[in-house]
C-alpha cells in the first residue's frame, strides 16, 4: 500500500483559501484598534498580502494558460519573487521602525497562515492525481 503522504495529487483549488486569508487580515483589524497598535502596520501587512495574492492569481493565470517549459519558468521565477519582494519590504519597514516592521510581518504571516492551512488540508484530502473527482 502507497503512503498517502506521498502520492501525488490534483492542485487544490485557491479561490476558499485566499477567501479564509482575507477573512483573517480583515479580522485583524479590530484587534489591532482593541489592542492599541498602529493601524499602519496592520494596513502595511494587508497590502503585500493582498497584492501577493493578487500577483499569485495572474501567475496562475499563466501557468493556465500556457503549457510550455518558457512559462513554467516565469511561474517559478514569479512566485520566487513574490516571496522575495514581500521579505525586502517588511525588513525595510522593520529597520526604519521595528514595532511598525512587526505589526506588518504578524499581519502578513496571520493571513499566509491561513491560506496556508487552508491549501494544505484541501491537497491531502483531495483526490489523487489521475484519479476520478
């Protein structure tokens, strides 16, 4: 019997865990106002969530779109750099004030989190690859 972490399976869909993400940092907000803390930091977290969400649909989009080795690479270059982009920007925020850099990278990982768990949990009880829906 095949180990059922490692059979390979069909992409989930990202529509419910980017939804659950929003949900997250939209949540967040009042508990930054409850608690005190700068609206900045929350807003800056929220920003690069959201545009790296919407930067990760168009490369979905893509690699949709198209089935040649050209635009894999694009797709791998692109979400490479989707990461990297949103690192440079919340250690740039955190050198020029570390409270705010935190408030960000706290805003950021709570709804990647999210997303994150929600994708995890939709491919390993999805169906497997090559196998009826």
């Amino acid at each position: 019997m095949p180990n059922s972490w490692t059979e390979p399976r069909t992409a989930p869909p990202t529509l419910l865990p980017a939804i659950a993400g929003a949900i997250v940092i939209l949540v967040a907000l009042p508990l930054f106002l409850l608690a005190g803390w700068r609206v900045s930091g929350w807003a800056i977290g929220a920003v690069l969530w959201f545009g790296s969400e919407a930067f990760g649909a168009v490369l979905t989009q893509l690699r949709t779109r198209t089935g040649n080795l050209a635009a894999a690479g694009v797709v791998a270059f692109g979400m490479l750099f989707r990461a990297i982009a949103v690192m440079v920007v919340v250690l740039a925020v955190a050198v020029s004030d570390k409270w705010l850099g935190l408030a960000a990278a706290l805003t950021y990982a709570a709804g990647y989190s999210a997303a994150l768990g929600l994708q995890l949990v939709a491919y390993y009880t999805g169906p497997k690859a090559g196998a009826a829906a």
